[in-house]
C-alpha cells in the first residue's frame, strides 16, 4: 500500500515538473511573438491603443495601481500583466 502512495506522489511530481516546463516554454514563445508584434506595430505605423492616453494621465498624476485596474479592465490583462503593460508606459515616458 505505501509502495503506491510513493509511485502516485512521482508520477504527480513528474506531471507537475513537465507542465511547469511547458507553460515556460509557452510564455517564451508568447513574449517573442509580443516583441514581433511591436516591431511590426512601429514600423507600419499602426496608432497604439487609445487607452494608452488615459493610462499615462493616470501615471503622471501618480495613480499606477488606477492605471493598473484600468488597463486590466479594458484590456483583459491578469494582475502581473496589467502592472508589467504599466511599468513598459512609464519606462517609454522616460
């Protein structure tokens, strides 16, 4: 009976370690694909989404965690999504 307890709890282990291994793989891909998508963005010139205006006021006035809400409400973002889009409008400020 232990010896199966200790055969499920590897397996489990082994399925976590290999799912782990694909959402990395996954949000690499995801990030290169986003880098090409700016690329692309920029050089045909292509308007940047127009809530972007409304996020940057929000950032001058000192409001990031607005900013943050805002842009996950408009834009479907999760939380750290919504607080790295915000951190990239700040750092393009600069």
């Amino acid at each position: 009976m232990q010896y199966l307890e200790y055969l499920l709890i590897v397996i489990s282990l082994l399925a976590i370690i290999n799912l782990w291994t694909k959402v990395g793989k996954l949000e690499g891909r995801i990030k290169g694909m986003q880098h090409t998508i700016d690329r692309l963005t920029r050089q045909t010139g292509l308007p940047e989404n127009p809530i972007n205006d409304e996020l940057r006021k929000l950032i001058q006035k000192g409001e990031d965690v607005k900013a943050v809400k805002k842009a996950r409400e408009t834009l479907g973002l999760s939380l750290l999504e919504g607080k790295q889009y915000i951190d990239k409008l700040k750092s393009e400020n600069r």
